[in-house]
C-alpha cells in the first residue's frame, strides 16, 4: 500500500471516548478520505470485534468540517466576555508559537511556582484522559516543563464516577468498576448506561449475554437505552439508590442469612472477622497492633494473621486485652472488652434498612426490592466453580453496577460501598461473573493493575493517602483545587491525582472563598493550556464559568473549533484531528468500562490524509514548544524514559534512543517509540517500526482471562479486601478535621461527615432542596427533578458541531428535546415539540418537549450537554442543556469533592417559539 | 438454486446506536437528511410498565415489491437474487413508488445537498448528479453483491461483499446472506428462533425479517 494508490484502506483507531480505543479503517480515495469502515483484521482481536461505534463515522465530517480553526489565529480584542468578540486573526506558526515560547520563558525566569505556592502554568484536558490519546508527545513537554496545574476540570471526574473511581481503586485497585459480562448472569443496573458509554465492546458483550438468557435490572429514574435492553426497568426516586441498596444488603443478610452467603470469603479474603470496639475502632494486639479477630479453634483473640486461626465471621466477643488506634495515633488500651466482628457490625446496621423502609423512599415496591435481592444470591450460585486457563475458581455471575451521578455526587459513597459489599457478601467481588475494576489511574503502573497490589497495614493492599498527620499535612495548597488538602483519597499525586480532585472548587475559589479561609488567596495561572476540553459548557453554572474563564490571562486553546472556552483564549493552535496524524497507544489487558481484553499490546493512529489548512501534528508542536522554550534536550530525555509512549526507548537489549541535542522529526519519535514498544511487548522476539505498524495497525500478545480478575492477587499475597468496616477511612476523615479545625477552617465540616466506618442513608435528594432554599428560593416553586444522561452519538466525543451525529441522533426519542412524561405534560398544557422553558434558580434553558411514557412523572431529562453559542453548526441548532441552570456549590460537593448532575426545575410551555 | 438475499436482524441485540445508520450515510454517500436506513424507537405500554423498541428499517426487498407495480419506466426491478433495484437512467422521479411503499423507505432529492451548506471535499468527490430528482433507496449494497460474483465470496460471509450497514452492527444484530442456502447463517438463526416482518399480512414478502424470542 503506498500513498499513491487511488483507493487505500487505512488502519487507525478511535479513542474519543473513554471505551476506546475501537479499531477502524479509512478508505481513502485519490487522497480524500471518504468512508469508516470496521477493522476486520482485528475481528478476533479486539473485543468489539474490530468495529468502531457510531461516533467513528463523523470522522470524515470532522476533517473536512469548513468550520475548522485551519491556522494558527490570535485574539486582537483584549477584552474578554461572552459578549466580547475575540476578533481572532490569522497568524503564522512562528508568530504563534515565538508568543508562547516568550511567556513561557518569562514565566521560568519568574519560576514555575507563584506567590501563592502553585504552578504557574495550569493544563486542562477533556473527557476522562482521552485526549492523551491524541496529543501526540505533549505529555513529554510537560514533563519536562515541571510542576503544572490540573486543578481546572471540564466537570469530568466529579460529574462521573467520581466516587467510584477513588473508593473503587482504594477497595480493588477499580478506577472504573464493570459486570464481567461474558460470564455473569445477573446484573443490577443503577443508572449504569453501558449501551451507551461502553462502546462496541460492551453493547456486543450484554447482546450476547441477553442470547445467553441472564438478566439485567435497570434501576433508574427514566427508561434509558440501556433500560430499554434490560429484562426489567424500575423507575427509583432520583439520588435515592443508597437506601434500595442498603436495602438488599439487609435482605441478604437478615433475610437470608450468613448461612446463604459465601462465608469462606468474607472470612478469608476480607476484614469481616476483625473486632470492632466500643468505640468504634479495630480491637489491635497490643504488642503488634495488629487488628484481632475471634479465633474459633483457641476460642481467643488473636491478630488477624495467626497461623491456622479460624476466625469467625460474625458474633460478639469477650475480649481480655486490647489496644485501640484513633486519628493522629492517639492509643487507648482495653481490658475485658466486648469485640463485635466487622461482619456483625454491618449486620447491625443495616438492620434498620428494611424493604419498607427503602420502599417509602425510593418509591420501589417492597416485594421489588425482595424479589431482586433473593434473585442475585439464587444467580449468585455460591459454591459454584469455573475454569479459567486452567485454573479452578469460583463462579460468581451476579454484578451491581452503578451510572453517573449514581456514583458521584452526595450519597455516592453510600452506593459504591454498598455495591461493593453487595459483592463481598456472595464472593462476587473480583471473581468471575462479579464484578471487576478496569484499569488503574491513580495507583501505579497505569498498565497493570495487578503490579499495583502490595502488602499494606493490616492485611490490606498498600494505600497512598494524601496525609493527614501533623506533619504531613498540605496545609498550603500546591493545586487550586487543594486535592492534596481536602481529599486525602485522591492520593498518589500524579496528574490524575490533581485531575479527580474537586475540579469545581478551582473555578469557585477564584471567585469567592469562604470567611474562614487562612491559606494564601488563589492565583491564576500565567498560562493556561486547553485542549480537547469546553468547561464553558461541560461544567456547571456554565453561564457563571464563562465568566470566570475570561479573567484568565493568558490562555492557549488548541482549537478544532472556536468554542466557549477558547472564545475567551489568547491564541488558537490547530491540531491535525483524529485521521491528520500519528501516535502509538497502548490497547488491551485492561482499560475503562468493560474493556478486559485476551491481549494487550499497541495500536497505531496514522495520518490517512493529508492535514487541513495549517493544522500540525501535535507531535511537531510539542517539539517546536520544548525546542524554542529552551526544553528541547530535557523533552527528548522525557521522551527517551517513555513519558509520551510504551516503553523507555532503552531498556535491556535495545536502544533506540533520541539524541537530547537534536530536534527529532515526528516521525522519527514515533518510529522508535514503535520499536521499543514491540520489543518489550514480545520480550525481544520482535522490533517493528512506524511502516510496519502503518500496514498492520496493531501488534498485540495474549494474556490470560485469570488477569481479569483482583482476587488470585491477592491471595497469592495473603491479603484482604478493606471491607465491610472502614475504619481507616473514619480515622483519616477524622485526623482530617482535626488538622482543618486547626487552622480554624470550618467550611468543611459537612463533607467530614462522609468518612463513616458503615454508612447511614440521610436524605440525600433533600441536599439539592436545601441548596434551594440557602439560596432564597422556595422548593414548592421547583417541583421537579432534571436529570441528564449521555448518548453514544455526542457522548465525550467533542463532536457537537458534526452535522452526522446531529441527524442520525434525531432518530432517538427524545434526544434533542427535553424528556417530560406525557401525563406531566398533559397538566401543564404543555404538548409534545412544544417549545418550553426549564428553569432552576440560576437561571433558564430552552428546548423542545419530548412527551415519554418512560420516565417517572416528577422527573424531566435532557440528553447530552448542549445550549452552545459560540461553536459553529450546533450554536443554530435549539438544543437545552442542564450544565447551564446546575449550580456549583460547596454544599452540593462531596467529601471525595464530587458533585452530580442534578437539579431542582419548574417547566412551563413558552407562548411563542423559545429564541 | 440461485442465491435469494435476505436480512435478518435480531431485535434482542439492537441498541438503538444508529451506527447502521451512519455506516450506510458513509458508505453510500447519501445527502444530509437522506436515510435510506435508520432505526425506530418505540414506546409502548403504560407507566411504569414501559418498553423501548428499537427497530431497524430500510427497503424491505420484497418479492412483490408495490414500487416496482407502479413504476412506470420499469425504473424499479425485483432482481432473481432478491435485490429491488432502481435504475436512475430510467427514473423519471414521479414519485409513485414513494406512494406505493408501505415501508416509507424511498426518497427523492432535487437539489444537491451538503452538510454545511458548502461542500466539504469528500462531499464534491461522491456527489452523483444521477441521484437528484430520481427515487433513491437501500440497495443492499447491490455493488458488493455484485461484486461477490466476481471474486467468488460470500455476501454475508466476507465484510467485502456484504451490506454496509451488517458489517458495522457493533450488536452484532445483522445478517445478511442467502435464504435458499440451507448452511447460511441467516437460515440458521430463522430456524432457530421466532420472527417477523414488517407488515406481512400486506403480501408483499418482505426480505428483512426480525427475531424477537427463541423458538
């Protein structure tokens, strides 16, 4: 294949979306791409069988879209404002690139921290780390520029499984957390969308299951896609899924009884059978504090890893001596104390959480509620064994899974706990057919999740908690989002550390603080970098965040488009997009959502044509960027020690290294980024370099199904799950307080309420009233809730303004209106394409009704994040978006610093068309 | 026995995605607005007892096609492997097929049309002026299976001379291959499953026929 042939067959991928990457092909023809196809070549390779989801076709339209940014242009109004025409105007790439390389350098003679002790250049990127999939080397000019700020999200993280992703890899190394769908039989769906945002991979893998005969509950508010693929759809009350959750733990335990669950597992492989105290804390040995348990064989107390200890599960104890371990080491000895396991801690808990009490609060029938619990542990088949690559394990097909906002957001720690003990009760926790993480971010390496397994305190995994000791504690924020301050669970501190801190409080503490505020006042970054990224209308308050934005003094966007955010910027950079340019990505073992593959390995995005206009390949403009900021050999050693690709480009038996004082082409990078990959990858059977992977598209090796799967790690470490009792997290949240009310910092106090040992149900929805009426509005003139949710034609593919996705998602009820159930419509006079005004307290959008059956009656949904004005195509098109009328506030972020989408509305039919 | 197309399309794995839909758009290059294939949504029954269909629709290839009765240029042609055809030479665009389809599964365009308004590149490389003021449909691809006659493949079989729209199902709800082929997967799934088409009772003998349970 050469570049001359008239008609050619591209191999690249797609990773717009946090499901990639999916495999495809570009047919070229006399140079122009004109169609996606599948990549049939990886039929029996990648798990969505080598097909791109809807999203890859607007490809070709995103190349050739004439509303482009095709040169480098800069802002010639030095105001700033929605209202404010930028007056972009065309400039070279010198001139572009000379501008930045001088604030650049005059912000390192300045130094690269500012007065108030954080970086002064500040980085932000869109959906869930995608763009690092497209920003070609960037990464290694980063690296080699030192510290920068990730504080500034796009709502991403703390909209979307905010929770999820932190408790999820503190309980099981799980930065998102998926039913292992080829083997399970039974799910319980809480607002989890995957036949939206699980890409090709999940919608073949739940199709296939349904042939298969298992079966999914869906649990939410509103008959979604993937409500409407699952056997059952039961409409809950919005944010009340703790207590239905709550509830079937109490089914299981109290109605069922420990007799039914898979006791060798909670006894073995969790802290079940450790004692809890009086007050509250783990009975410890006191010559080791190590956590006791009840030995049923020496019918005595015993630390947790005495050799042939039978610990027992549940029951309470006498126990003779004993040492407590509270926040900031404070130790307090026991005699003669009563020690209740863990398990039985739990089971007095949840004790109170009745199908009827669930019922009165989530608007599910009891009997629902008791039906779907006895069906998950009948499903979960406890004692059951499979093989897996030849080894025998338990089969464990039942799975909680939980969506957006279910597992963000107040009451989201409630959930994913309970999920997660929902597991652990049946063994379902990491084995096959439960539940499994998919991919690490926070812990490391980020390419295998397993390496991440250490021996920790107590038996557990090894844990990197922002500390909260005296000592340790960041009492000046180093990040505007004060992630390493507030959110001790945010820990390890790379970029994705700063990115799942509480994006929001970056945006809002550059506008206001709280009274009792003693840390030094916010900056803005000198420079800020954006890209793949559009807070203006991601976020929340999105009106207010424009705003906010176009104080910033001096942004750099990369620009596809004009958009919101980078209507506000200094100066546009246009990237060759997706099919214009090259990089090598990892693919494989495991990745996000239902991502577990049978190999890992690389995959190639390549230049199929040639770029728009001036567009560059983002590799170039990083060169360019480090070589005329003076970065150039520290760039190149970044990129030599693998920071933009696979691999080191030297390591043991291979060298293809950069040479520091040269400034590499592109292709040149890639060709040896490419080399090195496949030798590590094959342990040096195999070197394959740029024109290889240009014909094939892809190198992988197999790895076997057991690496699916947490629980065989641990074992083979002797450790535990940190469950059910989360005494750690209680100790931490309250060394936390301490060290806030140090400081005499108060405003935190209600987020410090989250860090419980077993988590009680309060009355999250009302959270979202009471922010209503803090603000002065009274909850009787908002009577509904909206709510949002993704579809797979928009969903984090930064593609609102291609036409193909516009019309092809006009064909889904409801899409493009705002989703009120007919009855409710019928009240209010209000008819189906009715032009009708949303309003929250902050404000109002506009769309058009879409009259449902499917949705409760007190609830209103509007798909997708829309109500642009700056981004061409979709500016013209009446699309209502929730971002604009959600406030963002400090009462409505959780401890993890998460918020959810969600808001309190009236809706009322507008008397002539809405503008 | 000649070969005799059919599709089937299994109701239990549809998501409702519209990636058919795009991959046709793609792949036949229709104009902004022309679907010559794309999936319903459906709702029915009463709250809380709510179902979402979705179910996708395009030319059913029907043995008695009434397009094809009231043609009238023999524009429109049942071909012996299955396929209606329309012959945009003979077309006159008088749009009595559109009347006569009970499918709502034909088009007519008359002016060129661009996603933006102005053409893209890859807009100007497809446009075909044959298409404009003449009926337009699915056409099952008719060139892959045309195509399949050449190189000796297997419409259904290899994604070359297969339908578009089959070869990008990422639900893997498609088949297409020949019903008079008793060892095609099309008749296997028939066979083993229940299904339908869409308004049989009308005696049109549609090609396109849904599963929606096991036998």
């Amino acid at each position: 294949m050469t570049a001359d042939e008239p008609v050619r067959r591209v191999p690249t991928f797609c990773y717009n979306c946090v499901s990639g990457p999916d495999f495809l092909t570009v047919k070229v023809e006399n140079g122009i791409a004109t169609e996606i196809e599948p990549n049939f070549a990886a039929e029996t390779v990648h798990p969505g069988r080598g097909r791109p989801c809807v999203k890859a076709y607007g490809l070709v339209q995103k190349t050739y879209n004439p509303n482009r940014v095709r040169t480098p242009m800069k802002r010639t109004n030095p105001k700033k404002g929605r209202d404010e025409d930028p007056g972009f105007t065309p400039i070279s790439w010198d001139e572009a690139l000379d501008t930045i390389a001088e604030r650049l350098k005059a912000v390192r003679t300045g130094g690269l921290i500012d007065q108030a002790g954080l970086p002064r250049l500040a980085a932000s990127f869109g959906h869930g780390g995608t763009p690092a999939n497209y920003m070609g080397t960037f990464p290694a000019f980063l690296a080699a520029w030192g510290p920068v700020d990730f504080s500034f999200g796009s709502g991403q993280g703390v909209k979307c499984t905010h929770s999820e992703h932190l408790y999820g890899e503190f309980w099981h190394r799980a930065f998102t957390v998926s039913a292992d769908t080829p083997n399970t039989r039974y799910v319980i769906a809480c607002g989890a969308n995957v036949e939206v945002t699980g890409g090709p991979t999940a919608v073949i893998r739940h199709a296939d299951a349904r042939i298969r005969g298992y079966k999914r509950v869906q649990v939410e508010p509103s008959l979604t896609i993937t409500a409407a693929c699952s056997a059952e759809w039961v409409p809950i009350r919005p944010k009340t899924d703790p207590a239905f959750l709550f509830a079937l733990i109490n089914v299981l335990i109290h109605e069922h009884g420990l007799a039914a669950l898979d006791q060798p597992f909670l006894r073995d492989r969790t802290a079940s059978a450790y004692l809890v105290g009086p007050n509250g804390l783990y009975l410890r040995d006191r010559a080791t504090g190590k956590p006791l348990v009840w030995d049923e064989t020496r019918r005595a107390a015993v630390a947790f890893d005495t050799a042939r200890a039978v610990p027992a599960v549940a029951g309470r104890f006498r126990v003779a001596t004993a040492v407590t371990m509270d926040a900031d080491r404070v130790r307090v000895n026991h005699a003669g104390v009563e020690g209740t396991t863990a398990f039985q801690a739990l089971s007095d808990h949840i004790a109170r959480y009745t199908p009827e009490w669930a019922a009165a609060i989530c608007d599910v029938p009891a009997e629902t509620i008791r039906r779907i619990a006895g069906e998950y542990l009948e499903a979960a088949s406890i004692g059951a064994t499979i093989d897996i690559d030849g080894h025998t394990m338990p089969l464990r097909p039942v799975a909680v899974t939980l969506g957006k906002s279910v597992n963000n957001g107040w009451g989201a720690y409630e959930c994913c706990w309970a999920r997660t003990v929902l597991a652990m009760l049946v063994g379902a926790l990491e084995n096959p057919g439960g539940i499994l993480g998919t991919t690490v971010r926070l812990n490391r390496p980020h390419d295998n999740r397993h390496l991440s397994v250490k021996p920790g305190d107590d038996g557990f995994m090894v844990q990197h908690f922002n500390p909260t000791s005296r000592e340790r504690w960041e009492a000046t924020p180093t990040t505007r989002n004060l992630h390493r301050t507030l959110v001790p669970i945010v820990g390890r501190n790379g970029g994705w550390s700063q990115a799942l801190g509480p994006t929001q409080l970056a945006w809002m503490f550059q506008e206001e603080r709280p009274a009792d505020w003693p840390m030094p006042e916010p900056t803005h970054p000198d420079v800020w970098f954006v890209y793949r990224s559009n807070p203006a209308i991601s976020f929340w308050d999105t009106r207010r965040l424009a705003e906010s934005i176009a104080r910033f003094p001096f942004m750099v966007a990369f620009a596809y488009t004009v958009d919101e955010t980078n209507y506000m910027a200094d100066l546009l950079l246009p990237e060759a997009t997706d099919l214009e340019s090259t990089q090598l990505i990892r693919m494989g073992a495991t990745k996000y959502m239902e991502h577990f593959w049978d190999c890992h390995g690389v995959v190639l995005r390549q230049q199929a044509v040639e770029p728009q206009g001036e567009a560059r390949d983002f590799t170039w403009i990083a060169t360019e960027l480090a070589r005329r900021t003076g970065l150039l050999s520290a760039y190149v050693e970044q990129l030599n020690r693998g920071v933009a690709g696979v691999a080191p480009l030297k390591g043991e038996g291979y060298d293809v290294r950069l040479d520091p004082a040269e400034v590499p082409e592109p292709e040149r990078i890639w060709d040896a980024i490419c080399r090195a990959a496949t030798f590590t990858l094959s342990d040096g059977r195999d070197t394959h370099g740029l024109d290889w992977f240009r014909q094939h598209g892809f190198y992988k090796v197999p790895v076997s199904r057991r690496s699916w799967y947490l629980t065989p790690t641990l074992e083979e470490q002797g450790l535990r799950y940190e469950l059910p009792y989360q005494e750690r997290l209680m100790r931490i949240g309250r060394e936390l307080r301490n060290r806030l009310h140090e400081q005499n910092m108060h405003w935190w106090d209600e987020q410090l309420a989250e860090y419980a040992a077993l988590p009680d149900w309060h009355d999250v929805p009302g959270r979202w009233e009471q922010a209503l009426i803090a603000a002065g509005a009274r909850t009787e003139d908002f009577p509904f809730w909206l709510l949002t949710t993704k579809s797979m034609q928009y969903h984090s593919g930064g593609n609102a303004s291609i036409a193909l996705m516009d019309e092809v998602s006009e064909n889904l009820r409801g899409h493009t209106g705002v989703i009120i159930h007919v009855d409710t419509a019928t009240t209010l006079g209000i008819g189906d394409g009715d032009p009708v005004e949303v309003r929250s307290h902050i404000g109002a959008t506009y769309g058009r009704a879409a009259l449902v059956k499917g949705v409760r009656p007190d609830t209103l949904v509007i798909v997708g994040q829309f109500d642009h004005w700056a981004t061409p195509y979709i500016k013209d098109i009446e699309r209502a978006s929730l971002n604009s009328i959600a406030p963002m506030t400090l009462a409505l972020t959780d401890a993890t610093g998460s918020g959810a989408d969600i808001v309190r509305v009236a809706v009322r039919r507008m008397e002539r068309p809405a503008a | 026995m000649s070969p005799r197309y059919v599709m089937v399309i299994d109701l239990r794995r549809c998501v409702g995605c519209q990636t058919c839909t795009a991959a046709c758009k793609s792949a036949n290059a229709t104009p902004p607005g022309v679907q010559w294939r794309r999936v319903l949504d459906q709702e029915s029954g009463e709250y809380p007892d709510v179902r979402r269909t979705f179910l996708p629709v395009s030319c059913m290839h029907c043995a008695e096609p009434p397009c094809a009765e009231v043609c009238p240029t023999t524009a429109t042609q049942k071909r012996e492997d299955g396929l209606v055809t329309i012959d945009y030479d003979v077309c006159i665009g008088c749009a009595n097929c559109i009347m006569a389809c009970p499918y709502d599964a034909r088009t007519i365009q008359h002016e060129p049309r661009w996603a933006y308004g102005v053409p893209m590149a890859h807009e100007l490389a497809r446009a075909d002026p044959g298409r404009l003021s003449v009926a337009t449909k699915c056409t099952f691809c008719k060139e892959r299976i045309d195509r399949a006659a050449i190189t000796g493949q297997t419409p259904g079989v290899d994604p070359e001379v297969t339908p578009a729209c089959v070869n990008s199902c990422i639900s893997g709800a498609m088949l297409f291959g020949d019903i008079n082929d008793p060892t095609s997967g099309v008749v296997k799934l028939l066979e083993s499953a229940r299904h339908f088409r869409v308004h049989e009772d009308l005696g049109t003998g549609p090609s396109i026929y849904y599963i929606w349970s096991e036998t």
